[in-house]
C-alpha cells in the first residue's frame, strides 16, 4: 500500500509508516498537483499546510484514511471524505502540552512586554521605563474553551496565582471545579476578566464569540489571547477595541488568514504575534507524528482509527 506525506513530518512517525508501506514524502503540492497524484494513494498523512478539498477527495479512488498530525481538520473537506467513506482521523492529545505552555509564554510575554523589549534592546535602546509591565497574580483569567488544552492552561495558570473563570457547554460543573475554574457566560467573562483566552475549535458556535459586544463589556487595558483558530476573535473588532485603547494588549498565534501579511493587528505595538507556532515543539512533533502513524498502520491494516 500506499502513503502520501504531503506535510513535513518528523521521522519518527515516518519510520513507523515505512515498517509497513512504500512512503512518498512530497510536500507543497498545489491543489492541482495533489489532484492529479491522490489516486494512486491509500493514505495522506497532512498537517495545516494541505488543503484536502472537495477536489482533492474526489480524485481520491483509492484513498481510505486522511491523517492529520495535529487537532485541527479545518483544512479537510470533512463532508466530502465521510461521504466517499474516507475516513479522517486526528492526533488530538500529542500537542495540547506545547499549546498551553505557548499560551503561558505569550500571555507572560505579553504582560511583560519582552517581545517588545528585546526588539528595542537590539536596536541598542536602553528604555526601562517604556516597558513598565504587570502582574497575573491574582488577576483574573477567562478561559474560553475548557477542552484539552483550555483546561492545561486553567492548571498552569492557577500554578501562577490567577483567578480563573470559564465557558464551555460541554463542561460538568465538577470537572470545573476539579480545575479550580468557575463557570460562567461569555459576557459574564467579558465583564469580569482582565485576560481572556479561547481553545475551542473554530466552528459557527465559536466563530466571533468575542465580537464588539464582548469588547465593549470588558474592562478597560484587558488583555486578549488567541493561541487557537483564527477567527474564534473578530478580529475587525479586535482592531476596533485596540483603537478604541480598550484592549491592553493583545497575543495571537493564530489568524484568519496565515500569513498574515495585510493585517492591521501587525501594526499595533501592543500586539504579540507569533507564526502559528503553538504545537511547534520538538516533542509535540514527534508525539503527533507516531500518534497519526500508528492511525494510519491501523486502519491500512483492517483495524480501526481511534480519533476519527
Ligand atoms: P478540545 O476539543 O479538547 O477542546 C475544545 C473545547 O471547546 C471542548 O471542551 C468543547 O466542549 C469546547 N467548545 C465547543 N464548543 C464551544 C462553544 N460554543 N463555546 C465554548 N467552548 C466550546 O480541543 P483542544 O485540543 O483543546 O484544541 C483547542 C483549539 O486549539 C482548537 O481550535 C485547535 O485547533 C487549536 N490548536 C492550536 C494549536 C496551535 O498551534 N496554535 C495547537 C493545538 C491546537
Ligand atoms: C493543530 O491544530 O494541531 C495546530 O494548529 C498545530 C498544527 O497545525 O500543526
């Protein structure tokens, strides 16, 4: 059988694959090249780089299984590849470490304006006084979100000290409380918290959940973190609240449209931006790959995906 890696994989789970299949590493494949290869595959191996569209799955005869090392299968055409009887399974928990602590270090770098500093440092600037920051000790913390990784950083930020709050409807009133978070509405977080953070996937619930009504409930200089999806924050109205001074600051991984280049957030000083790099460590990498490997080997060979 066949294998298409289509995105960079770590060797890892390469070798897992190649105990088993002839293996392809092609990756940046357009559309119309991936079109014309699929055929010939049984298995695509992606990250977010690919995009397996509806053409994509419709050129797919020989295709049973699309692996996605990594939580979000917003790149996959879903729909189109359960209909084909494709199945799509993800690599949700290899991660989720790496997410939260990304989460940690931007929402401390933020609060200390270290990204900010150390570009002025660089320029041979010695301005102490500009790059006053603030606490989180005993601030309040609204996490949006309490899944895998919303609920890794409700734990690393109740190690510092911060008040939390939370949303999510799928969270049991116990499990809230074994966090230490209490639960609450999107606008109650709004009013109440001085950072808010979302980790729910991007889907027409959670899509805009902090809007101009949200921003216009929040405190003033609140700070606002997206290490999730882009768009899960308006960013139109992200860039309004920032005019506007009512947002603090802001620190995002991830953005509607990546790269992103012709952003307005890009300009402001007080937004911390990094280049989708919440998953980007060596062992969140490794553990994806052998997950979405072992998935592949499974299905390849009559068994079942467990994170279909
Ligand atoms: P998860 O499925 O474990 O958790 C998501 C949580 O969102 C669930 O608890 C769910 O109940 C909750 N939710 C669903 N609908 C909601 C709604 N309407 N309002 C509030 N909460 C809602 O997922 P996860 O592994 O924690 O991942 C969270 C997000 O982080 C995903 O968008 C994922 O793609 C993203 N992610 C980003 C990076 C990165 O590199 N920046 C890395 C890993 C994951
Ligand atoms: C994910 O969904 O797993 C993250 O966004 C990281 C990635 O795209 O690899």
């Amino acid at each position: 059988m066949k294998v298409l890696v289509s995105d960079s994989l770590s060797n890892e789970g390469l070798e897992i694959l190649k105990e088993h299949f002839t293996v392809d590493v092609n990756t940046g494949l357009s559309e119309d090249e991936l079109v014309e290869k699929i055929g010939a595959y049984d298995a695509l191996v992606i990250r977010s780089g690919t995009q397996v569209t509806q053409r994509v799955i419709e050129a797919a005869d020989n295709l049973k299984i699309v692996g996605r090392a990594g939580v979000g299968v917003d790149n996959v055409d879903v729909d189109a590849a359960t209909k084909k009887g494709i199945i799509v399974a993800n690599a949700p928990e290899g991660n989720m470490i790496s997410a939260a602590e990304h989460t940690i270090g931007m929402m401390m770098s933020m609060s200390r304006n270290i990204p900010q500093a150390n570009a002025s440092l660089k320029s041979r600037e010695w301005k102490r006084s500009k790059f006053m920051g603030v606490e989180v000790k005993g601030k309040t913390l609204g996490v949006i979100g309490l899944g895998r990784i919303g609920s890794e950083v409700a734990k690393r930020a109740s190690g510092l000290e911060m008040n939390l709050m939370g949303y999510d409807p799928f969270i049991s009133e116990k499990r809230a409380m074994e966090l230490g978070v209490k639960l609450a509405t999107v606008n109650e977080i709004a009013k109440e918290a001085d950072y808010i953070t979302v980790h729910t996937p991007l889907i027409k619930e959670t899509r805009n959940i902090l809007d101009d009504e949200q921003f216009d409930l929040m405190k003033p200089g609140v700070r606002v973190l997206n290490c999730a999806r882009g768009g899960i924050i308006n960013e139109a109205a992200l860039v309004r609240a920032l005019e506007s001074g009512k947002v603090g600051g802001a620190a995002l991984d991830v953005f509607v449209e990546e790269p992103p280049f012709g952003s307005p957030l890009l300009n402001f000083d007080n937004v911390i931006v990094t280049p989708h790099l919440g998953a980007s460590t060596q062992e969140a990498q490794v553990n994806v790959a052998i997950d979405i490997a072992k998935e592949v080997v499974s299905v390849l060979t009559g068994g079942l995906a467990k994170n279909a």
